[in-house]
C-alpha cells in the first residue's frame, strides 16, 4: 500500500537529490559534500543515534533536517565565520554565544525577507542530531570528536496561554449559526473546568 503524500515530500527530495545533484546555495564546498553524506546515510537509515529509532528517516523528514542543516551552514558562514562544521570543535564559545543571540531574536531566516528565528530549539535539535551523527561516522574510521552539543539546551519555551472572555464568546456565538454556537459553549465550558483543576 503506498502512502500518500500530500506536499510531494518525496517527489521533491529526489529531484532536489539525484536529479539537481543535492545543490546547496551560498553553503562552501566541503559543509555541501558533509550535508548530503549525512542526508543520503539518513535515507538509508545508516549510523543514526543509538537514541533514536532505526531505519530510514522519511522524505518529510529528510526535507525538514535539510532546510535546517542548510540553515546552520549559511548562519555559521555569516555570523561566526566557521565554513565547515567540524571547526566548530575551535570555536565552541562563539557556538555558545551565537546560541544565546538565536534565543534573544539576533539571528534571522535566510528566507528572501528575513525575520528573526523561531523554533530555536528545533534548530538545534536538527544540529544535534547532525553532529552526533558526524561522530559516529568518524568513530567508525578511528578518531574521537568532541561532543560539543551535549551542554545545549534543544528545548523550545512553551507557547503563550491564549484566552477570551465570556463577553467576547457571547458576541461570537450571537453571529455563529446554532450548532456552532453550542459547540462553542460547550467546549468553552469544558476549558474553565479543565483550567480550575
């Protein structure tokens, strides 16, 4: 049975990978050859986490580790001057740093009107998840790199409670037709009781 895939995750992943050859824009050379070795062993399911579970990783996934990674590779360039990610083991305190300026709103999106980053934490998720993979290639052919991840916090802060008064349902519910009105009613009740416990 085949699985449907309604934003054409795969088809796009392919031909971004095989059929352009995996180009990577603004990103030097050797950070390039890194990022699409570690794509293709993620497609493939090879040297992934002892954390995490085995096989290959989905299209969906792959074109979401692929915008992030691509992400670092630009944001490292242009903020700290590191074009190849192993440096990073030389300049562990500028990593720090440009951490704390991503959380602090400092950094922006390499989209084309730049905005500054948000789900940090799922950026740093994404690095993580890359240079332990780095790791493990490297242990593989004899040399021990420094897990310079394992200090930094990959959590994302919890999103702002959003809430409305009783005034304010009533006058959306006064333009609602009937059943949305009691849905409404019903699941706004059910949310006081559920915020009082």
């Amino acid at each position: 049975m085949t699985k449907y895939d309604p934003h054409k995750s795969e088809e796009n992943y392919k031909r971004w990978r095989y059929e352009k050859g995996a180009p990577w824009e603004g990103v030097s050379a050797k950070s390039a050859h890194l990022m699409t070795r570690y794509l293709d062993d993620m497609e493939i399911g090879a040297n992934v986490s002892i954390a995490t579970k085995k096989g290959p990783r989905s299209y969906i996934r792959l074109r979401n580790l692929k915008s992030k990674i691509h992400s670092w590779a630009i944001i490292l360039q242009r903020e700290i001057d590191v074009d190849y990610f192993p440096d990073l083991e030389h300049k562990q305190r500028e990593f720090l740093h440009l951490i704390k300026r991503m959380r602090d709103g400092e950094i922006y999106t390499r989209a084309k009107t730049p905005k500054p980053i948000t789900g940090v934490g799922t950026m740093i998720k994404a690095f993580k998840a890359m240079w332990h993979w780095y790791q493990k290639v490297k242990r593989k052919e004899g040399t021990n790199i420094e897990d310079i991840v394992q200090d930094i916090d990959g959590s994302d802060p919890k999103p702002h409670f959003n809430y409305f008064t009783v005034e304010q349902l009533k006058q959306i519910c006064n333009e609602a037709k009937y059943d949305y009105k009691v849905m409404m009613m019903f699941l706004f009740d059910t949310g006081i009781r559920h915020q009082q416990k």
